[in-house]
C-alpha cells in the first residue's frame, strides 16, 4: 500500500505517495526526475547513489523513500545550482577527475563530506575517505589531485 | 577554468598536443547527463527476465499463467515464441579458420546453457511489477552434467554442450616460425611454467540497459543504448528482428562505461528490442548487478604453458600450448576466438626471435560467456611472455632490464615483423626502455630494494615491454564477413555563427573522443574549441562508421578530422578568395577569421562570410558555389594494425606474513604516435593500468564445479579501490605512423595490456629470496601464503 510523504528536495517542498518498497535513489530519479544520482549496484557497494539526507550523505539505494518523510534531501543537481561545490566541479573538470561520469556525482558529495570534517586531507587520507565509490575508469589519481586543488582552493577562500 | 581561446600566434594547429578540458564533462559534473536509464517516453514498458538456475538443463516445462495474473503484467514469452520475432545467431568469422558454435536464441530454446541465460521475459508496467510476476514462473528443469572445467572439456567422457557441432571445441590455431627445436637444444639456459589467468569481468559502474522504441506508424525502430557500436548494433537489430537496416536508429548518448564489454550482441537487449516491435511500445532493459556478473561478457579465462630459449643474453625461442574457456558460444559478432587468436598473435612481440611455436585450443563451457574485454588478449600474452625473460634472466645471472635491452627490437630495426608474422611500421623499444629506467631510478630502487630486504622487508620491481594493437584495418573483422565498419568518417559544417559542427561515427564513453576531435577540428579549419561542437552516438545523424573499440578513435576518426578539417578550410577560403578578390593561396584563417597569410591582417570573420553564403548568395561573384561543409574518412590499408609500444614498471611490499600486496608506485613509458591531448591520454592509460592491477591482484569470476557463479555481487567480487592504488607516473616517446599526416595511434588499452604482467613480476621478484613464486593471477593473499608454504 503506498503511503504519503513529505520531504525537502534541494529547496523544494515535495509530498508524493510511494510504495514502502521503493528505495529513494528510484524515487528521486524516477518519481522526481533527478537523474544525477546514479544507480551501480543497488547493495549498497558502489556509491553512485550518494545523496545527503539531513546533511549526512546517505546511499539512496539502502534507504527507503518512506525512509526520507520530513527529511531534508540533497542531490548533486542542488548542490551544484547553490554552487555549494564549484570548487570541486572546476578542479574536476580541469584535472579530468572523471571519464564516463557516472561515479562521479557519488564521488563528489562524499569528497564534500570529506572536505567539511577535514579541510585539508593528505593524499592518503583522500585515497581511504573515497575508498567507498567505485570509479571504474580514471584509476582515481586525477581524483585525488582535483580533491587536493579544490581543498586548497575552499582554504583560500573560493568554493 | 578553460584555456582561454588561443591567440593568433598560437595557430595554427595548436590544440594538438595540448592539455584542454572536456566540454562535455560539465553536464556530467553537474549530474545532468544523458544516460540510458534516463530517458522517460510515453507508454514505456518494462523488461526482467527469468534465468536460468542451473549451468546445464533440459527445460521440461515453463508454466506462467499466475505470472499472467500478477498486476502490471503486459507480456510474458518464452524462447519458441521470441524465436518467431528475433531469429537466432552464430558467432562465427570466416578469417578465423574452423571456428565454430551453435546458433544463439534471445531466450533458451529447449535446452540452457550456463547459469543466468535468459528463459523467460515479463513486460510489465513497471520494474519492479515484472519482477514480481517472475517469482510466480514456474520452470521445470532437468540438470544435466556441466562442463565447467576447460582441461577436461574435451575428454570423450564430457558431454557435449552442442551435439551437433561434434565435439566441445570451438576454434584451434598453430603457429610454426623458424626452427624452435634447434633453438631450444643450442640454448644457454631454458625455462617453463605453466600460468593460470583468472577469468574477470568489465564491471562498467553503469550497466548494460537497452531502450527500445518501435513506432508502428512508420515502422521505424530506434534503441537507446549504453554501447561502443551503434552502427553495427543498427545492422544486427535489422537482420535478426527482420526489419529493413534503413528503418533503424540506434542512440547511444552518455555511456558509463564500457571497456569492450558493451561491444556484443546480447540476447536480453535483443529481447527487449524484439519485444518493443511486438508490443508497438517503448521497452526498456536495465541490467541489474546480479545480470551484470552473469550475463556481461568475460575475458581472460587462459591456462598457458609456456617456455623460452635464452642464448647469449638475448631471447632465442618461444614455445606456448593455450588453452582458454569461452562459455557456451562465441559471441557475435566479433566472435570468441579473438582473444586467443591475439594471445598467439602478441607472445613475444616486443623481442626480436625467429623460433616460435604456439598451439591456442579454446574450448566450450557451461559458464557465462567470455569475449573480448579491452586490451583483449594482451594481458595474457605480455603475462606470459614477461613472466618467462624474468625468469630467463635468473636462469643466466642478468638483471631483467638487460635482458630486455639485449632482446627487443632495435629502433632502427623498423619496418620489420615478429616472429608471429606481426608487421610492426616503427616503435621505440630501447628510447621506451632507457626513459623508463631513468624515470624511476631503476638503480636506486634496486639498492633500496636489497637493503630492505636485508631488514626482512620484501620489495619487488616488476618490468614489462608491451606493444598493442591499435588503428584496426578491415583485416580485424570485416575481412572475415563481420559488418563492422574499419572506416570512419567526419562531416564538418561551418554555421552562419561562425560556429562549427563536427560530426563522426566514433563515440564517447568518457575517454574524450569528443574533445579530442573538438581539438583536431578546430585546429585544422582555424577557430577556437568553443565554436566547436561535436556530435557522436546516433546513426541518424553522423557518418557511417565503426564506433569506439580496438583503441581506433583518434587514429582513425582523428585523421578523419584533420582531412576534413583541411577540406572545409580550403572551401571557405575558395569563397573568401572569390568574394574579396584575392589569391586563396596568400589568404589563412585564424582563430574563426579569413586574414591574410602574410600580415596577418583581418579581412571578413567565418560568421560574416557564412552570412554572406546563406543568407545574401546573390552577393557572391558568379561562378561560385560555396560548400561550407565537408567530409573525409579514414581506413587504414598499409598495415593491418599501427602497433605501440610501451614499457611499464611496478614498485611494490609483499607482506610475507599476511600475504598482502601493498603497491608502492607504477611507471609508464609510453608510444602511442602523436598525442593530441596529453592529459586524456595519460589519464587512459592510468585507468587501463588500475584495470590491469585489478586483474593481477583482485579480480576473479569464481565458479563452483557445478557452474554456480560464487561471488556475483559487487561485495564480493573485488575491483580496484582509490585506497590500495598507488600513484602512476607516465613519459612518453612519439614515434608517429607514417601512414596518415595525423601520425596517432591508439592510447586506450595499453594500460591494462601490460600491468597485470608488470604486478606479478614485482610480486615475484619480492619473493625470490624466499625460493616462492606465484604463477596464477589474481596474486591473491592466499595465493601468496600457499606460495610460501605457509597455507
């Protein structure tokens, strides 16, 4: 039976009924239409489907939408309008920090996460933080250098 | 954040070799891409299949009438009934001498053969409701014994997995160069080993889906799809679902990944395709994971004895049996006999030998099918053949590095073959060598190597040379009656904006195709990278072409652009010549504007001039008829591969007490020609490379002895993590090919060809001085504690 729920998705009010089994990544993508959230594995494994619920990212495919009534929702398609993660876009997109780009909204709200609980990460430290998101074609050093630029680029002031 | 447009003095040509982001990457970033599984249409329907539990089964009956009932349920068909609307397939080519296999069905007809083939597909509104409707499908199944192993796949004691075709064989190949025998008996010190490669998958983070839309109005199909190929797919679909080739479209957009795997002919997405046309509606297939690990193609599966001469300091012989496992088919229609044929092919390639000898059986099995994944075939080669000059060189006391350097081709040796009847046009084994070993300070890590070892700490080097097929000519597959086009082709328009719009049959799964003819197109007609847009990935719209495989974009479809680059700017400075009354030949476009050659000065914008041409023709001098757009193609036809060569080299710890590998640092030294964009093609070749160290260190389908995939989840099968990967410095060497005025080869594969062979040597160099070695890949930790006695 499906049940009504009422939640904040990147700014917006959104009330939608939905069955108990669908997980929230399916229904952001495919009741809200926010593709940016990518769906790799579906246990839990990959982190194409980090979101962040009440600020703490979460995998959208081990959380259910009824899960997410009353919460605050956050996509990679919010933080990027709000430019919460310019820093990180730019260095990405300078090093070439992503190939097919479908990790990469995953791996760029946890690199967020990461940066907000320590804003100056050693390579290591960015190596193990991102050790939870598969990204299948880079090989992952040009993720650690565009973490490293945006790091210190949001040190400087910029974000 | 972009390079800002490039000034007059930077042109021309000056976008290659150059370091440019990808245009099309900020959609990604922002998550607003165009991926499969995005795309919503009116009455989309959904696909999910019944598979089969068992590796080998007689179906005795299928009962679906309480899936009929289950709500959502559109369509439920079985294989006899698919069979009327998508006729079966056989993977076969007629180059690959004696290759045979059985006709393949979208869904089992009769009989099933490896566990997860296709049996049953409900359409449903929904996924999640044909899922549901699945679980009330009742098959009854009788198992039958299932070859799983391929030493014993052709005992006559194991049963045949197609009566028909007489025996469990597919393909056999023997190669016979010089006189190995003689060189064997005159050899200075031989060695042998028999190695094991552990059968792996591609693992594309985005899985393979399928969007299928037939419109009964014009009888026109177009598929969305996550694929490599769209038009081969388009001439596949047209065959097999009985609908003219000219009434498909096929759309690949965004693609997430694909590294050969999406490259086949699948029977779920045929299904779905086929169900589209029987249901005059939209229908989608999306690959789950447990799908991906069953059904998404594997490679690698290869037990290889092998055994090498070494006389005076330099490789005198080789002599290799193959044995490799391709599931219950070849797949079509690029076959699975690829894989081998390229093994026999590429053993050796980088040293100059007469005396080889080969024999590559691959045999048939009731486990998923294998076929070709990137680099196909040169892991294993370069695996066995560098395993083998390591231990050459313990045989006779050389530094491995020497050895190398005594046996590779001389750089002035070119043109010349390989003992294997390889054409190499010109490569650059010893400049590639003396970089590398400066590049990492060959000499001082052999010094720190020896007095950590002193401290109990075990280190290893681990080298290996490589070449890699690149630039296919139609000798690959069209030869052998494959319709896969060796030819791409580049249509450039220049628009009354000024803007220019390039359109190829090559396409982008994140490598950077597009960007990279982005910089050939705007280098060759003259404006800057904004005013360029590239268009890939659909068939309605871009040049007949081959897609992305065989690592064949920039080669091919980049000499395409610089031909057609150079053909529009010659139309448009005809036309600017005609309207300012000039001698074209004194006249060059800079940065998007006809000026003159000498001073340099301005005389009309590209925008002003194709106003002039579509808007206010009459103005134009008589005579003149203006093509603002223009096409050329590119296939190569003096050889039929531009080969590369590389060297790589691995710095590592064995933990002797765990079994761990903890990768320290990795060197490439690289020959791919000219590079157009250096950081693309160092970023290929560092993901080829962590491909390749997922398949020495974690990466194995592990199968039971009934043909039961064991660790089908991404927890449990085990890929390259940013945690365990070590940094990876890349040189390069250019050594362009002469063939085409581009001078580029391929970049995409190398990576992965040469660091599986590079691991398993550091790993074996760490634990020599403990008389252990591991001849089996993935290196796993139980592998080395076995290896060291203490397992």
């Amino acid at each position: 039976m499906d049940r009504e729920i009422s939640l904040t998705v990147n700014g917006e009010s959104v009330t939608a009924r939905v069955a108990p089994r669908k997980s929230l990544v399916d229904f952001l993508r495919e009741t809200l239409g926010l593709t940016g959230s990518h769906v790799g594995c579906e246990h839990g494994v990959c982190g194409a489907c980090t979101v962040r619920v009440g600020g703490e990212i979460v995998r959208g495919c081990l959380t259910l939408a009824v899960q997410a009534d009353g919460a605050v929702v956050e996509t990679v398609e919010g933080v990027s309008d709000s430019g919460e993660i310019a820093a990180l876009q730019a260095a990405f997109l300078e090093r070439n920090a992503l190939q097919c780009g479908f990790c990469t909204p995953g791996i760029l709200l946890t690199a967020t996460a990461l940066l907000k609980e320590n804003p100056a990460p050693s390579r290591e430290e960015i190596r193990e933080y991102l050790s939870g998101n598969y990204c299948r074609c880079t090989g992952y050093q040009a993720i650690v250098d565009a973490v490293e630029t945006a790091a210190e680029t949001i040190r400087g002031g910029g974000r | 954040m972009s390079d800002k447009p490039l000034s007059i003095q930077d042109l021309p040509n000056s976008y290659i070799g150059r370091t440019v982001p990808r245009p099309n990457a900020r959609r990604l970033l922002e998550g607003r891409g165009c991926f499969v599984d995005d795309i919503t249409l009116p009455r989309l329907a959904h696909v999910a299949f019944l598979r089969s539990p068992y590796a080998h089964a007689e179906i005795k009956s299928i009962d679906f009438a309480a899936a009929a009932d289950c709500p959502g349920v559109i369509r439920i068909v079985e294989g006899r009934e698919m069979a009327k609307h998508c006729t079966p397939w056989v993977g076969v080519l007629s180059h690959m001498v004696g290759l045979k296999s059985a006709p393949q069905y979208a869904l089992a007809v009769g009989r099933v053969r490896w566990q997860g083939e296709p049996v049953v597909a409900v359409v449903a509104q929904s996924r999640a409701q044909a899922e549901d409707a699945l679980a009330l499908i009742e098959v009854e199944y009788e198992e039958l014994p299932a070859v799983v192993d391929m030493e014993t796949a052709l005992d006559a004691a194991t049963p045949l997995i197609h009566p028909e075709l007489g025996d469990n064989l597919a393909f056999e190949r023997k190669v016979d160069a010089g006189d190995v025998d003689a060189a064997f008996a005159e050899a200075d010190a031989v060695v042998e080993e028999t190695f094991h490669y552990g059968r792996h998958t591609g693992v594309t983070l985005e899985p393979r889906v399928t969007l299928a839309d037939y419109n009964a109005g014009d009888r026109k199909l177009t598929v969305h799809m996550s694929s490599q190929a769209p038009h081969m797919m388009k001439n596949i679909f047209a065959v097999h679902m009985g609908i003219d080739e000219d009434d498909v479209r096929v759309i690949c957009k965004d693609v997430g990944g694909s590294f050969g795997i999406k490259i086949h002919t699948y029977p779920d997405e045929m299904a779905a395709v086929a169900l589209s046309i029987m249901l005059k509606r939209p229908v989608k297939f999306l690959a789950d994971r447990l799908e991906s690990y069953t059904s998404d193609i594997h490679a690698r599966d290869h037990r290889v004895t092998a055994k090498m001469a070494v006389k005076d300091g330099r490789i005198t012989a080789i002599e290799m049996d193959d044995l490799t496992g391709i599931g219950p088919y070849s797949v079509y229609p690029r076959t699975s006999a690829v894989e081998c044929n390229q093994v026999l092919n590429l053993v050796g390639g980088a040293y100059d030998f007469a005396n080889y000898r080969a024999v590559g059986r691959v045999v048939l099995q009731n486990k998923n099918v294998m076929c070709q994944y990137r680099a196909v075939g040169h892991p294993i080669a370069f695996s066995v053949t560098e395993a083998l000059v390591d231990l050459a060189a313990r045989a006779v006391g050389m530094d491995p590095a020497e050895l190398r350097r005594n046996s590779v081709f001389r750089d002035d040796a070119y043109p010349c073959a390989a003992a294997s009847g390889l054409k190499f046009e010109g490569l650059s084994h010893q400049k590639s060598l003396e970089k590398l070993l400066t590049l990492m300070d060959y000499d001082g890590l052999r010094r720190e190597q020896a007095e950590l070892r002193e401290q109990g700490i075990y280190r290893g080097i681990g080298l290996a040379t490589m070449i890699e097929v690149t630039n296919p000519s139609p000798m690959f597959y069209g030869i052998g009656g494959a319709h896969i086009s060796a030819r791409d082709g580049v249509t450039i328009r220049l628009d009354p904006t000024g803007g220019v719009t390039a359109a190829t049959g090559v396409t982008e799964q994140g490598q950077g195709t597009e960007t990279m003819i982005a910089q050939i197109v705007a280098s060759s007609v003259g404006v800057a990278m904004e005013k360029v847009r590239v268009v890939t990935g659909d068939t309605e719209t871009t040049p007949y072409g081959g897609g992305t495989w065989a690592s064949r974009g920039a080669g091919i479809a980049g000499e395409a652009a610089l031909q057609s680059g150079r053909a529009l700017r010659s139309n448009i400075l005809d036309v600017a010549a005609a309207m300012l009354q000039a001698d074209a030949a004194k006249l060059d476009i800079r940065a998007g504007k006809v000026v003159d050659a000498d001073s340099g000065a301005e005389r009309i914008t590209l925008s002003d001039l194709a106003k002039t041409v579509y808007y206010r023709g009459n103005e134009l001098p008589d005579g003149i008829s203006p093509e603002l757009m223009a096409t050329r193609h590119y296939s190569p036809r003096q050889y039929p591969f531009a080969f590369t060569n590389g060297i790589q080299a691995c710095w590592l710890e064995v933990d002797v007490e765990t079994g761990f590998v903890k990768l320290l640092k990795y060197w490439v030294v690289e020959d791919c020609g000219t590079v157009i964009n250096p950081q693309l093609v160092d970023d290929q070749i560092r993901g080829g490379v962590v491909q390749g160290i997922g398949a020495a260190l974690f990466e194995k389908c592990e199968y039971d002895d009934q043909g039961q995939m064991l660790n089908a989840t991404m927890a449990d099968y085990l890929v390259p993590m940013a945690a365990e990967m070590p940094d990876i410095e890349i040189g390069h060497v250019a050594t362009p090919t002469a063939e085409s005025a581009l001078g580029a080869k391929g970049a995409g594969e190398a990576g992965t060809a040469g660091a599986p062979a590079a691991v398993a040597n550091a790993i074996n160099d760490a634990l020599a001085p403990l008389g252990a070695k591991v001849n089996a890949i993935p290196a796993t930790p139980e592998r080395i504690l076995m290896a060291l006695g203490k397992l």
